[in-house]
C-alpha cells in the first residue's frame, strides 16, 4: 500500500465496496446518444464517482500503483465503455486485497472489461438492439487479439490492423489452431457484414457472444 504507518484493511474493503456500489449507479445511468449514436453515462454522476475513486486508489495503493495508472488512462470520460474500464479497476483491486500478488492488475482488469462489455452487448441485444451488441461483440474480440499480439510481441500495425490480419497474425505465431482461425474469420465476416433484425438475426448475436466470451476466458493473453 501506499501509505505509510498501519493500514486499516477493513476501512480499505468498505470504502471500496462503496465505490464499486457507486460504480454500478454510473453504469446504470447509460444512455445512447441520438446525435453521436454512441453510449454515455451521466457525466455528474460520472465525475463525482470518479474523482472519489482516484483518491481512494493514490490513498489506499500510492501515486505510482498499477491500478491508479490503469484508472487515469482508461476511464478518462463519460462514455459507458470507460465507465466499464473503471469500475473494471476497482474489481482488480478488490481481488488483490482478497488474494494478494496472484494475478496481474492489467490481467484482471481487461478480463473484467471485456466481460462487462459482453453483458452489456447481451442487455443491448435482449432490448433488440441486434446492430449495436454486435458491434460491441466485434469490438471485444479485436480487443482481445491485440491484447494477445502485444503481450506476445508479434508485430503488427496499430493503426492499420484489424481483425483479419491480426487473426492471421497470431494462428502463423502458433497461438491458437485452425479450427480457432476459421472461427474468427466468421464471428468477422458476421461483424462487418452486419444482420437482420430478426429473431435469427438475433439468435445468430447471441450465439456469437456466447462465443466470444469463451473465446476471451480461454485466449486473454
């Protein structure tokens, strides 16, 4: 921790439950811009809460811990992903105080994301949003392969790359088998092809996150 001096842990857990409460306020506040068509929290709600967290993280882990990095960058505005990002930090950080040093924050915090950006695809895809889950579902995986890419230092290229070229990328790199290729290369086509809004439509989305998910427990690098 970052203070010095004895640390009250059970004052630690509270005022982190607290916050991870408030954190679910926030992501329930989401709407869906009509101008932009992308997806906000209220910003009060929104800024309170995350002003309350930074302090928490610099008081409870000290201004050079992974997590209070990992806040400032990826929860930097309203939009509900970042929101997602942020409370997805406090989760990693509750795990560490309950189980000390046995994952990585940066770990812990992309599985965390990326699940809750999945939940949020399914809620969006219950409400018949067919479109939008299914963009969230092509966004997660291209996610997770360049999490994989990073971490294992194959090169490819920021800016250009996208899912095709880096699923080519990591199957020549041994990461995963054909079969897992091939199945890559459908969940794209099905991302970038768009849909039908129509109950198969949906059953295809569905199906689609539910892979996905599984997809992301078994590869997250």
């Amino acid at each position: 921790m970052g203070a010095t001096g004895p640390i009250d842990l059970d004052g630690v857990r509270d005022r982190l439950a607290y916050l991870l409460e408030r954190g679910e306020a926030v992501l329930a506040s989401h709407y869906r811009s009509e101008l932009s068509h992308q997806d906000f929290v209220d910003a009060e709600r929104f800024r309170e809460w995350r002003v309350g967290c930074l302090a928490f993280l610099a008081e409870a882990f000290g201004a050079d811990s992974p997590y209070l990095r990992e806040f400032e960058f990826s929860c930097d505005s309203p939009y509900l992903n970042a929101a997602a990002r942020g409370q997805a930090v406090l989760r990693a950080a509750r795990e560490y105080l309950s189980f000390g040093r046995m994952a990585r924050v940066e770990e812990l915090a992309a599985a965390e994301v990326l699940n809750d950006l999945i939940a949020i695809a399914e809620r969006r895809l219950r409400s018949g949003a067919i479109g939008a889950a299914l963009a969230i579902a092509g966004a997660v995986l291209e996610d997770t392969l360049r999490r994989n890419a990073r971490v294992r230092k194959i090169a490819f290229r920021e800016s250009l790359d996208g899912v095709e070229e880096l699923n080519q990328r990591l199957w020549q790199a041994g990461v995963y088998p054909i079969a897992v290729r091939r199945k890559i290369d459908a969940w794209r086509t099905l991302a970038s092809g768009g849909i039908a809004e129509d109950d198969d439509g949906r059953a295809a989305v569905a199906a689609m996150l539910r892979e996905v998910r599984n997809f992301v427990a078994d590869h997250l690098a």
